[in-house]
C-alpha cells in the first residue's frame, strides 16, 4: 500500500521488522534489564549492529517502491525512536515483569516498532497532505488494502470460494460462467466498500474467526456504519497507487533511445556540412536566414519596436496576452554592458538566452516578461514564432548570442589580468 509521505506501509517493511528484530536481540544482550534512561544506549548498540549488517542481502534490499533499501528505513526508524521516547517508554515497561527469552523479546521489539512506524507514516501522510491523520487510521488503511486483496484472491479463485463469493456478493453464485464482479474487480478503485463489510462478516465463517470490522475492539468502530468513509479510503489509496506507479516504470530504454537519436542527427547534420548538397536542417536555415535579412533590409524599425498590430496578432496567435510584446520590451533583467550586448539580438532572442543561462525560475524575471494567466516564461516554441523564425534557427541565434557573451567577458578578465 502507498499512501503520499508514507515508507513502511509496503512489503518490504517485512524485511525491515526482521533486520530490527535480528539487531535488537543483540543490542539488547548487554541491557538487561531495559530502562528509560538506557534509550541512548540502546541507539548507539543499534547503529553499530545495523551498520555491521549494511552489506547483507537483508539489508540491500528494497524497502519500498521510492528506491528506499531496507537498511535506510531501519536505521531512519531507529533515529526517530530516539526523537520519540514515549515508545522506549512502553517497551521497557512491558519487560518490566521479568526477563524474557528470545521469542517473546522479539515479539515486543516487533510491537515498538510497528506502533513507531504507523506514528512516522502518519505524521508524514499529515505534512503531505494537509489532512489530519492518526496512527489507527493508518492502521486502517492497511486493514482495507489487506481486506480487498484478500476479496481480489477469492474472486479470483471463485469456484474454489462459492459460497463466501456469494456472501461477499450478497446472493447465490450458480455453477456457470464467471460473476461480472470478477470481471470488474481490476484494482482496490474497483472493490465496494459493502463487498468489504461482507467479508468482514464472513470470516467468521469461512475464516476461523471474526473479520477486523466485526470484533469487540473500537479501532474500526467508525468504520463499521460507514460504508462512504471505506470507499473514500479505498479509492484514495487506489488513485496514489496509480499516480506513484510511473515511479516503477523502467525509463531507461527511453533514454538510451533519446540518446542515440541525437547522436544519429548531429552525426547527419556533420556529414551535411562537407557535402555537395546540405542536408534539409541547412536548407531550412539557409532560407531563413535570407528571409531574415531580406527583412532587416526592408524594415529599418529597431528590433524592439512591437507597436506594429501584426506582432500584437502573433501574440495572441501563440496565448499570451494583448499588449505582452510592448510591456515585455519595455522591462530589462540586464543594464550596461550585457544590455548593450544583447540589445541588436531582439526580445525573443534575449528571453531565450536568459532562459538557457538563469533557467525558467529565477526570481530576476521582470514580471511582465512572465505570462499573466500561468505566471511562466514562453517557451522556445512561442519565441519562435515571435520572432518569425524557425526553432532550429531561435535555438542557433540563442547560442550564438550566449558565445558571443561568453567571449566578451572572457576578453574582459583578459584585459583586467
């Protein structure tokens, strides 16, 4: 189960328990008997054993599915016992009637830190999300991820199960093809919150015993009479469940594809450059090139004159809003010498340097160089058609004019020395 802030909530926190338990039977040796004032003590014992056993298969492996190994969450559980006393506190009070053998030590270090955990997991659920959220309601959460994959394993082997299928269900499962349920149920987004309060009451039953939201305890008491509040839990775990998974998924074939694209066009985009015929990129930015200065020739206004109603239109052709080109203009990020620099280069071609230098989230942008509605930058897409021009052709002139800076300031320190 994955809930947002949470990291011992999945299967790996089994292995955890373990590598806790291996290393508290030996930490504790030396601290019969356990006391509050020996919480440090106990710290100490248990880094040096946990960082003995860091190189073990145990300890390497994965804790979660957010590429926290089962070493890292033993030793953060351990930090946050110290920062959180009152669980020491209790371990030492339920060892307080007389020793206790390996077992029965374990079983209690196993309670400390699983009470540890639903606190640590909570308290990040709360900072993540802004919900308030208790220790027994992260207990509940796992209660429901367990209770609908114990209904997805039943309605999966429905023959075998009729009869609780059919109690979970509410009515008679015939000998026949398949429930519809069966078909339906895909994820814990699918399983209804009254499928899980049947369950619950068929345990008795079919289980040996009674299900978690039919006992005496009040741990689930709230969630006993309110099918709403299940189905509210069960899809939340469900939509982070799908909104986390692109963390699991392998993007590395992706890169290497990406990657060996570009190396593929640069390697064209070189052997173009010693043909007789270049290739369609230098074709392209050629033609540009001399539409460029085919306009520079005819239109003798400054590069920074947007009064004309046809920028005004690209403008809004490209989703900024009216008047963006003129009051962009009339902000500057840079005064002197990079001004001056940069000043035959255009707006476009200013924003698209600045972008690549400072990147989209420096606070020096003047705020009318941002977008209004999404308070972000144009992208280069915008810029160039802004500027009439093609993306190869922004993104040439942009390093060109990034070099041309680069030099000028490399000739300064020169001169300084």
């Amino acid at each position: 189960m994955r809930l947002p802030g949470t990291r011992y909530q999945e299967p790996g926190w089994e292995e955890v328990r373990k590598l806790l338990g291996q290393c508290s039977l030996a930490a504790l040796r030396g601290l019969v008997p356990a006391r509050p004032d020996l919480l440090d003590d106990y710290v100490e014992r248990m880094a040096d054993q946990l960082l003995a056993q860091r190189h073990g298969p145990r300890a390497r492996a994965a804790g979660n599915g957010y590429g926290d190994t089962v070493y890292e969450l033993a030793v953060a559980l351990v930090v946050e016992l110290r920062a959180r006393p009152a669980d020491w506190d209790a371990f030492c009070a339920a060892l307080a009637d007389g020793p206790a053998g390996d077992a029965l030590l374990r079983k209690k270090v196993n309670d400390m830190f699983a009470v540890l955990r639903d606190r640590v997991d909570a308290d990040n659920y709360q900072a993540a999300c802004g919900r308030p959220c208790s220790p027994n309601r992260m207990y509940a959460y796992r209660m429901l991820d367990t209770a609908w994959h114990d209904v997805a394993r039943l309605f999966a082997g429905w023959r075998a199960h009729r009869e609780q299928v059919g109690a979970i269900l509410g009515r008679e499962i015939p000998d026949a093809a398949a429930p519809i349920e069966v078909r339906q149920l895909r994820t814990i987004a699918d399983c209804r919150p009254e499928w899980i309060l049947r369950w619950s009451a068929s345990l008795d039953a079919f289980g040996g015993g009674p299900g978690p939201l039919h006992t005496r305890s009040k741990r689930f008491a709230s969630l006993k009479t309110s099918p709403d509040k299940i189905g509210a839990m069960l899809r939340e775990i469900g939509d982070y469940e799908q909104l986390s998974a692109n963390r699991d998924e392998d993007w590395l074939q992706d890169l290497d594809d990406a990657s060996v694209w570009v190396e593929d066009y640069w390697r064209v985009l070189q052997e173009s450059d010693g043909a007789a015929t270049p290739g369609p990129d230098r074709i392209l930015e050629a033609s540009q090139d001399a539409l460029d200065v085919a306009d520079t020739e005819h239109d003798p206004a400054p590069a920074d004159d947007f009064a004309d109603p046809r920028l005004e239109t690209l403008a809004l052709q490209v989703s900024l809003p009216p008047g963006y080109l003129r009051e962009a203009a009339a902000a500057g990020l840079a005064d002197g010498r990079i001004a001056r620099l940069l000043a035959a280069d255009g707006l476009p071609v200013r924003l698209a340097v600045y972008a690549r230098l400072l990147g989209p989230d420096d606070d020096a942008y003047p705020d009318a160089w941002r977008d209004p509605a999404t308070g972000a930058l144009p992208t280069m897409q915008q810029l160039a058609a802004l500027a009439e021009v093609s993306l190869p052709t922004l993104r040439r002139r942009r390093d060109v004019a990034i070099a041309r800076l680069g030099a000028a300031f490399n000739d300064k320190r020169g001169s300084d020395a």
